[in-house]
C-alpha cells in the first residue's frame, strides 16, 4: 500500500533543493575556449599584417599587435560564450520560486511504499526513459513507478525493498530522498523497456495505479524478457 505523510526536512533533504537552485555543470574556464579561438585568430592576423605592412613593419611589431587584437578578440569572445553557458544552466524563474518555497515551510512530503513483490522495466535510453518499476502493493493494487531518482537508490541499495520512502517537496514536487525501511526485494521479473502502445495505455500520471492486475504484469514481463545483449550490458555496469 501507499501512504503519504509530511515532516520537517533534514539537512541532507534541504541541501538537495538547494542543489536545484544551483545546478551543478561541467566546468568550463573561459579562458580554454579563448585560447581555442585565439591562437588561429593570431596566426590569421599575423599572416594578413605581413602581406599588407611587409617591410614597412618590424615583423615583432606585426606579431605584437596580432597578438594584442587577437587576444582581445578571442578574450571578449570567451567571456559572452561563458555568460551563455552560466545562463543555460541557471534554473527557470518558476523552477526557482517553487523550491524558494518548499526551503521556507522547512516540511517535505514522505510516500512510504509497503510491496509484495516488484517487476524491473530495462531504461530505454533512446526515448530518454530511465529504468521504472512494477510494484505489487500490500493492498494488492499494482502501482508504476517512474521516479528516476529509483535507480540512483537501487546503485546505493536502498531500493528496491519490501518497504521504501519516497520524500519530496511539497511545491515543487522534487524528490530530495530516497530511503528503504524495509528488507531488500530482488525483482520477480526484468523485462524490456515498454512498448508506445503500453506507455499510451498507463498514461503519463507518475506513480499512477496500473489498470490490470499483477499476474498480468508477470505475463507481459514473461513475452518480453530481458535480450542476451541487454543482459550482457547490464552485467557489464555492474
């Protein structure tokens, strides 16, 4: 079954929200991508300064001042690519204001999960889909679980188990922990990723109750097991 609660967040779940005010990206020094332009737009400047000043110019002074517009060029440049680069990563102003308010209520919604049995679903990096999961709930519903956060929680062992919860903020919906208070739980089953005609029939509602039942999941997981190759490829990232 599933049951949601609230409670104050801990320290640990506030520093993942205010990663998301600050996300981090691959570093870029602004200075790498001048030298990438900048050393081509010297050699340019310096070879069309010789073919129009030739003997008028001590050829030091025709490489100094190659290397001063050129350096200034490719110096102004790198700065405006950074400032693009700084901006594309800087959360959406929306993004901003629903985590500025989960910080300020401190609380965090909590989703503990209690399953009997769980079938895996393969990523299908192609569609941009992350692993999901099939979970046969104590009350005998059968929930899909699409939170990518899950298969961070299944590297760090804490999912999936017989008993788990999900912590999220309140506004902004995001998952800040992921915690088994139960036993672990192999997967019954592991199958290929789904099909569009069974993601069109689940609909996009995360965590959506599944309209069949879990004997049904098994016999879709049985007609669509795991590829020797998908097989192989998991074991290698293990």
């Amino acid at each position: 079954m599933k049951t949601s609660t609230t409670r104050p967040a801990t320290a640990e779940e506030r520093a993942r929200l205010e990663e998301y005010l600050k996300p981090t990206r691959p570093a870029t020094p602004f200075w790498i991508a001048a030298v990438m332009v900048g050393v081509p737009a010297v050699f340019g400047l310096f070879v069309a300064l010789n073919l129009l000043l030739g003997g008028a110019v001590p050829a030091v002074l025709r490489l100094a001042l190659a290397v001063a517009i050129g350096g200034a060029g490719a110096w102004y440049w790198g700065k405006r690519q950074t400032a693009r680069y700084e901006e594309a990563f800087r959360p959406a102003p929306e993004i901003c204001a629903v985590v500025e308010q989960d910080l300020a209520s401190g609380t965090v919604s909590v989703a503990r999960f209690e399953i009997e049995a769980i079938v895996k679903v393969a990523p299908d990096r192609a569609r941009f889909v992350r692993t999901t999961w099939f979970a046969k709930l104590a009350d005998g519903s059968v929930a899909l679980l699409v939170a990518p956060d899950l298969e961070d929680a299944e590297l760090g062992g804490d999912f999936p188990a017989t008993s788990f919860e999900v912590a999220t903020g309140e506004a902004s919906h995001f998952v800040v922990s992921v915690t088994r208070t139960g036993e672990k739980l192999a997967p019954a089953k592991v199958r290929m990723p789904l099909s569009d005609g069974e993601w069109e029939e689940l609909g996009d509602e995360a965590d959506a109750p599944v309209p069949y039942g879990w004997e049904e999941v098994l016999a879709r997981a049985a007609q669509n097991p795991l590829s020797r190759k998908e097989r192989e490829k998991a074991a290698g990232g293990a």
